[in-house]
C-alpha cells in the first residue's frame, strides 16, 4: 500500500503557518499517499505552485519515522516547503480517516484533497484491496462532503480500470463489461465508480489514470522494482542468449510504461486548469512500446539476445505460481504474464489535449530506458515489495 493510507507524527511537530503569511488565511491541501513514489515527488511542486498553502499529510503511523525523514530530505531540496507540511496520524481504512478530533479540525481549511494512497500490488487479496481501494476511497470522499471550502478532490485512479478490455479505452470510458485480471484492478475500478457517483451528486473532482510507473526518466530513481523491471530481471539472471516466454503476440501486445517524472509534470500542471475540473485523464504514453520492443530494448542494453519460447499463457502462469520457488528463481510474479497478452490500447485524447502547449510531454520508452537500467544496476538494495 502507498504509505499515505494513514498517518505518522506526534503532536507538537505541527507547521501550519506559511512563513511569512502571518495575518492572512492559509489555505490547505490534504495528501493521502505520502511518503510514497508519487507523493513524495508531487508534493514539493504542489506547494511551489500553491505560495499560500499549506500541506496536511495523512500518514499510516508505522510510515512516521519514514514520512519525517521524507519531509526533511523535501525541505532541504525545495526550502519553500520549509514549515508548511504537516503529519497527522489516521487510517483511510478506518471511520472518520481514523482521525482525532484534535486533528480533524484543522482540515476546514482544506480546500484540496489530493487522493494518492491505494494498494498497487497485483497479487493483493481481495480483502486488504477492498479495504483500502474502496472502503477508503469511500472515507475520502466523506470527507469531501463535509469540508466546508473543497474546490477540487484529485484522484488517482489508473489505466488498469479497463480490465482487460479489447480495444481502445478512453477517457470517458469505464463500465464496459470487462473483465479484471487480478483484485487490484477490481477494486480500482470500484473505487473510481464511486469517485464518478461523488462528482454525478457534486463533488468537484478530476480524475487520474496512471499507466504502469516506472523511475524518472532522466534519473532512473525508483522506490520499487516491478512491472517491467520483472522482466529485466528475468533477463539479467541468464546467460548472454536469454530464453523469454513468448505468450502471445509480442509485436501486437503494447506495454502502458510511464516515467514518473511525466506522471509528476502532468498532475501538478492539469490539477490548476479549470477545464480539468470535472474530466478524466489517462496518464500514459500515446505510442506505447509493443511487449518486444521492451524486451529488445532492455537485452540491447544488458548485452543480451532473446530467444522467444512459444508457450501456453495459462499453463505458464499456472506453473510459475503453483511451482515451489519457480517465481523467486525467474524473478518472473505470476500476476506480471497477464501483461503479456493483455490487448487494451488507452487513448489520451483529454491529456494531450489540455497538455498542448504547456511544454508537458510523455518521452519514448527508448529514450530513458537505458537509465532505468542504469539505476536498478546500482541500488541493488532496492526490491520489488511496496510499502504496505
């Protein structure tokens, strides 16, 4: 789960004055999902386009230590983030975002809740995925009711909505009929039917579609190695003539990457737009990269040549998750081979839109994934578990 389920700080380490603003309102954005990928990289641009706001992190109280040491690193890269975050300790999981009356008080100055936190692993059981993704989601909009002042809920949601649709899934598409692949994209299709149900009764709100994360594109820094990475890894553990399960049409099949930095660019600059208000966007790469052409990309880069090994879909995943240690010696999450085959395309239409002329634009896979690469050879120490 992205940290910002819940909450982390004791009191007393409150900074909700804007320096300098003495006098005046404040106003204040609320951010679940904080210290996690997203959060922790979104969070500074907010408050730089936002002078006189302040932000109200919502913190899972195990994440506190990690959360404070996250705004000291942020303050001391973006010194006008110096005194204006706040930790308070709460849980989307539990009634009233497990918040003290001492702590909810406070948010009648909120005017934004920003929504990142959600369980994002794929393997995830459906209970913990239900209680996160949507009974939180449930809590958050609760408490976009009653803020007296709310003038936007940003959500993020992700492609993965679509299930596994065949075809192009817009924007404005979500109910189609299909079918999920695992209780993470379930659960994230539930919780943005309720998000839509809100803005019907009207809850101002937009509404992000993610593709699948992966590091910055100039940096390669990631929290995590998944989605992709599993592939890579699979790569790296065998010999200069690497052997890859070809499980459907790889020139056919298009994988949904984007660089975090895009995600980044993108939220902080549609999230001010008035024409935002009310749309969503789906925050991938219009011209993804076909399953083969990740593959190549990544053996040229590692010094490999792949031999594809035509096999069974169903019979490959059902091995690799029924074989003791067959997932840990590949490298290889059962869950990861639905991608393989998956044949939903997303149109951008609203992002590209709306992006035109801001200078915000989703680079080509083969451009930065090299320092993906690059990054991952040098922080072994990173793994493939989420913080939960």
């Amino acid at each position: 789960m992205d940290p910002g389920g819940a909450a982390g700080e004791q009191p007393g380490r409150r900074a909700s004055a804007v320096p300098g603003s003495e006098g005046i309102h404040v106003d204040a954005l609320l951010m679940t999902g904080f210290p996690g990928f997203l959060g922790s990289a979104l969070l500074p641009r907010l408050l730089d386009r936002r002078p006189q706001t302040r932000a109200v992190c919502l913190v899972q109280p195990q994440h506190a230590a990690t959360a404070q040491r996250r705004i000291d690193e942020i303050a001391a890269a973006h010194p006008h983030t110096r005194e204006r975050i706040t930790l308070v300790p709460g849980d989307i999981t539990r009634r009233g975002l497990g918040l003290s009356a001492g702590h909810r008080a406070p948010l009648d100055d909120v005017t934004e809740v920003f929504h990142l936190a959600a369980v994002y692993d794929l393997a995830v059981g459906v209970d913990l995925a239900r209680s996160v993704n949507i009974d939180g989601t449930a809590r958050v909009l609760d408490l976009c009711t009653s803020l007296p002042a709310l003038s936007r809920l940003q959500y993020v949601s992700t492609c993965y909505v679509s299930g596994r649709y065949d075809g192009v899934f817009t924007e404005d598409a979500l109910e189609e009929g299909q079918e999920f692949l695992n209780h993470y994209e379930s659960t994230k299709f539930d919780a943005e039917v309720l998000v839509r149900k809100a803005m019907a009764d009207g809850v101002p709100a937009t509404i992000y579609r993610p593709g699948i994360v992966v590091g910055d594109s100039t940096t390669g820094a990631t929290q995590k190695y998944d989605g992709p990475y599993f592939v890579a890894t699979f790569l790296r553990r065998q010999a200069p003539v690497a052997v890859l399960p070809k499980l459907g049409d790889p020139d056919a099949v298009v994988v949904s990457l984007v660089p975090r930095d895009f995600v980044i660019d993108a939220f902080d600059t549609l999230s001010v737009l008035d024409v935002s208000r009310g749309r969503t966007y789906a925050l991938a790469d219009p011209d993804p990269p076909t399953v083969r052409e990740v593959a190549d990309t990544f053996a040229a880069h590692l010094g490999k040549r792949i031999v594809w090994l035509p096999l069974p879909h169903g019979l490959t995943r059902s091995a690799l998750a029924e074989v003791p240690g067959l997932e840990r010696l590949a490298g290889l999450p059962a869950e990861s081979l639905d991608y393989f085959v998956t044949p939903t395309r997303y149109s951008t239409t609203n992002t590209e839109r709306d992006l035109d002329g801001t200078g915000v634009t989703c680079p080509a896979f083969s451009t930065y994934a090299a320092t993906l690469l690059d990054f991952m050879r040098a922080h072994p120490e990173i793994g493939s578990a989420a913080m939960v």
